[in-house]
C-alpha cells in the first residue's frame, strides 16, 4: 500500500501540531537555567508520567524490539515488565535523594557525594554515549522504518529521513528546553500507544482466514508456542540468524541477574530519563508520575513485541522455515542474512491502510522525535550545568547558559546525523545497544548504589571502581573467546557478564575504601533519616497492583 495523500496531509498535520505545542508552551520561558533545563520545576506527575515512556519508547523499542520480538519472542518484554518494577524501587528509594538534593543532572550528584573529577569524567562519558549510541541509533532505526514504509526499503530515502527527523526534533526542543519537550511527550505518548495498538489489532486481522483479532492471538499461539515463552532455556529458541536467543536472555538473569544491573542503571540514573522527575513540582508528583510510567510499561509489550511475532508468523512456512514462497523479500539480505528489525515497518507498509497508516506513521515519528528531544536537551543539560558553567564560565549569565545549552545540542545532532548510516550491518540493534551500554553501565551502577547506601565508600574507590570496571567488562566480552581453551575461562551471556562486572566492581571498591581508612569521605555520605523514603497512598496501592499483575504475566508465560 502506498503513502498516499491523505496519509501525507494527517503526517503533516501531526508535525505541525507537535512543534506548535512546543513552540507555544515555551513561550515567554527559558530565561534562565531552570526553565530550559528542568521546565522551571513545574511539571505535574501526569506530564513526568507520559513523558518518561516518550522519552524511553523510541525507534529501539518500536523497531529494534519488535524485531527482537520476530527473532525470540515475548521474552524480550522482560525489559518492559521487569522496568516496571525497577520504577517502583526509583520512585521509593533514589527519587527523595535526588530531589532533596535539589540536582539538575545526574554527574551533579557524583560531586555532592564524591568529588568534581569522577563527576567530570562521568559527564564526559554521557555526553559520548548519548551522542555516539543513543542519539545515532534512535536516528538509524528511525530512518530505516521511514525507509522502508515510505519508500521501497532499498535506502533511497534514508538520509532525507534522517535529516527530517533530526530537523523536527530541532524545530521545537532546541528552542523550547524540557518545558517544550515534555509537554508535547504528553501527545506523543498518546499518538504512539494509538499507533502500536493500530499495528498490533490489523496485523492479527491477517494471520487467519476469519479475520478475527483473538482468532489472530490464538492462532499465533498455537503455531509458535515457543515465542512466548518468558524464561528461555539454552537451545531452547534459535533466532532466524542461527543464535541461541539464551545468549541475549539466559534464564532466570532476567529475573534475578544482570537485567537488574540494565533497568538501574537506565532508569535510576540515565540522564534524559531522570531529568523530567527532577522538574517535578515537588517530590509526590514526582513519584505519582513513576506509578504512571510503570503501568503504561506493563501495556507497551502489545504495542512493540507481539508485532514482531506476527511479522514472524506470516513470513515463515511449516517448523519456522524462511524462503521466498513464505518470506517477503524485504526480510533477505545480501547472503541470506534475515533483517529482524524490518518486522514493524513491513507490518505497517503491508497492512495499514490509507488514512490510518499517516496516524501510525505519526505515532512511529513521535516515538523517534520525542526520544531524539529528550536525549538533546539532556546533552545540553550536562555538558552545560557540569563541564561549560564550571570550567569555562564559572560566572557565566542565565541567558548564556541557555544558548550555550541550544549550541551544545545542535552540534550533538549533527554527529549523530553524520553517524547514523555506519549501523547498517547491525542485525538486532536494540541487543547492540543493550550489549554496549552493558560494558559500562555495572560500575556506574556500583558507583551510584554504594554512594547512596553504603556511607564508608570513598572518592578514591568511585574513580578506580569506574575505571576498573571496564577491563573486568571487555575481559568478560572478549577474553573468553580469546582464551577459549583454558578451562579457567568461561564464555557468558553478556547479562551475565553485566551482573559479574557490578559484583567484582562493588568489591573492588569495598576494598579500596577500606584501604584508605575508616571515617574518611564520610562528610559527603548520604545521610538517611526515618521519614525519607516514606511514601503517599497512591504511590503505595500503585506500586502494589503493578507487583501483582507482573506476578500474574510472569505465572501465565513462564
């Protein structure tokens, strides 16, 4: 089906309604730091809500996990499910710290607690990361899906989707900080769930004769039981690339292991995720919005996995064979290589039809533009708050600042713009991303959680418990396969690897901080006092219902 004209006019219509909000919202604002960078702290748990899920839902979940949902299964809905709990223990236990702490970045805190130079160097970490993994990959991801919905998936208009993304992003968040970008999360979210149920409902309409979306849910239940399957076995799904899916999710990690040590560290001290808690109005808003976030992410596994288990069934023949009487070409790369990440843009392309397929494109750009938006203004945020402001113009003006933050981002989208194209070899980009980040996320982790709970941990520990966590992490990655041979040596699952390199970093640090003496460092500890992680009645029944219904999905697809 193609792009039609009316499916042009409601995508059009979309983008100018987005950067309209935007623009009008931000109107009179960004003075001063506080208003471009945390929305002047007035944001309320509705708004914090909606937009945590904009700025994590982007082209890795909609595209990348779909695809990783046409390549295993439900399984990879752990990181949906298991983030739900991983926000119940952020709202509780890091959000009082952190607000009371009155913080406008997260490398702000590692300075409260630590020292200025461990805060510089993690600054400078982020800042590469968002840039070089995060911004890159969501412009990928996204332009591919463009690629292949509007054009014919053979890269023709890749770079002009690329562009047009970056550019509508830029339109309205380069201008309008936090304040812009937030308010309109609130629209995007509801266009991407609007979106991905479209996607989800019309593609089950298409696996059976009848028509009929729960005749759709049994049937595909029914030809690939093992899909939806949450706690793998090894051997016990093979990705249509020949890969054990127990490598990407082994077991019971995803319960008890290294999925802890990624959820943590992604929502407890990502920048451009904990950023729009910290304009809260106050610290109950705060935590009512995470309750919000955590129950939309028990819904998104039907908006971004089950499409790839659909795309999975219509393109495969009896026992999951692939071939072109049962597989659309678009799925075949050069040397028979199968593109998993094509599952919801063929679903989308082949099925939607005019008019609803310019709304589901619309929801498809907002994942992408709102995470694009998020990650900026956080870029902006910590190269302006932690490396300009103190070390280049320590008295520098609100309105310099600002436009400081504006530059900072603008040169970051254009790295990424020029990046993007180099991840076209990737097969599932969502494990790429989860792998890479993997290799430092534990000892950032093992940085934060020991500076806020244990009082004895020392600058000196922080710095070389970072540092070393990252050869313990390669070692982990690459040296098994180099020293294959010596029974010493085991290759792991990079979950695995993930929750190994927390533990050997927390020791580490255990050790040194010891070794430099009781008592010292302890001026700057975290001091915890009976009332502080004491919560409302909505935050608590909230948190309640969600442990109770992932008990209740865990039960049914163990």
């Amino acid at each position: 089906m193609e792009f039609a004209l009316l499916d042009q006019i409601i995508f059009a219509a979309y983008a100018l309604m987005i950067i309209s909000i935007g623009l009008w919202v931000s109107r009179g604002k960004g003075k001063t730091s506080e208003d471009y960078f945390l929305a002047g702290k007035s944001l309320p748990w509705w708004a914090i809500g909606t937009s945590l899920i904009a700025a994590n839902i982007s082209a890795e979940q909609f595209i990348g996990m779909s695809g990783s949902g046409f390549a295993i299964g439900l399984a990879i809905a752990s990181y949906e499910w298991m983030a739900a709990l991983t926000l119940i223990i952020v709202g509780k236990f890091f959000l009082p710290i952190f607000i009371e702490k009155k913080l406008y970045t997260i490398p702000e805190f590692i300075e409260v607690r630590y020292g200025t130079n461990l805060k510089t160097i993690l600054a400078v970490f982020w800042i590469a990361l968002f840039i070089f993994v995060n911004l890159t990959s969501v412009l990928y991801l996204g332009a591919t899906a463009l690629d292949t919905i509007i054009g014919d998936g053979d890269g023709s208009i890749f770079m002009y989707s690329v562009l047009g993304l970056a550019m509508f992003a830029a339109a309205y968040s380069l201008y309008g900080g936090l304040s812009a970008v937030a308010w309109t999360d609130v629209v995007q979210v509801v266009l991407l769930i609007l979106g991905g149920l479209i996607t989800t409902f019309i593609g089950l309409t298409h696996v059976t004769e009848s028509g009929g979306v729960i005749d759709g849910i049994v049937a595909i239940y029914d030809q690939v039981p093992e899909k939806f399957s949450m706690i793998l076995e090894q051997g016990e799904i093979i990705t249509p690339n020949g890969k054990d899916a127990w490598w990407d999710l082994p077991g019971l990690a995803v319960l008890l292991g290294g999925m802890w040590v990624a959820n943590l560290y992604y929502w407890g001290f990502n920048q451009y995720i904990i950023q729009r808690t910290l304009a809260a109005k106050n610290l109950k808003e705060s935590q009512k919005g995470i309750i919000l976030a955590g129950f939309l992410k028990l819904l998104l596994p039907l908006i971004v996995v089950v499409p790839g288990i659909i795309a999975y069934v219509l393109n495969t023949g009896p026992g999951g064979a692939f071939g072109p009487e049962f597989t659309d070409p678009s799925f075949i790369a050069e040397g028979g290589r199968i593109i998993n990440d094509n599952a919801a843009p063929w679903l989308i392309k082949e099925f939607i039809p005019v008019g609803l397929k310019g709304l589901v494109l619309a929801a498809l750009a907002a994942a992408i533009v709102s995470s694009v938006a998020s990650m900026l203004n956080s870029t902006a945020t910590i190269f302006t708050m932690d490396i300009y402001k103190p070390y280049f113009q320590r008295g520098s003006s609100e309105k310099n600042l600002v436009k400081v933050g504006r530059i900072s981002a603008t040169l970051a989208l254009v790295i990424a713009v020029f990046l993007a194209p180099q991840l076209k070899s990737l097969g599932q980009v969502f494990q790429y991303i989860q792998e890479y980040t993997g290799v430092v996320s534990p000892g950032i982790l093992a940085v934060f959680m020991l500076g806020l709970f244990w009082r004895k941990t020392t600058n000196n520990a922080a710095i070389w418990g970072v540092l070393a966590s990252i050869p313990i992490a390669l070692y982990f990655k690459v040296g098994p396969n180099d020293w294959i041979d010596n029974p010493l040596f085991v290759e792991f699952p990079f979950m695995h690897q993930m929750f190994l390199t927390w533990i050997l970093t927390m020791l580490v640090m255990v050790g040194i901080s010891y070794f430099e003496g009781k008592g010292k460092n302890q001026e700057k500890s975290i001091v915890i006092t009976k009332g502080l992680f004491k919560t409302g009645p909505a935050f608590n029944i909230g948190a309640f219902a969600i442990c109770l219904i992932l008990v209740m999905l865990y039960a049914m697809f163990w």
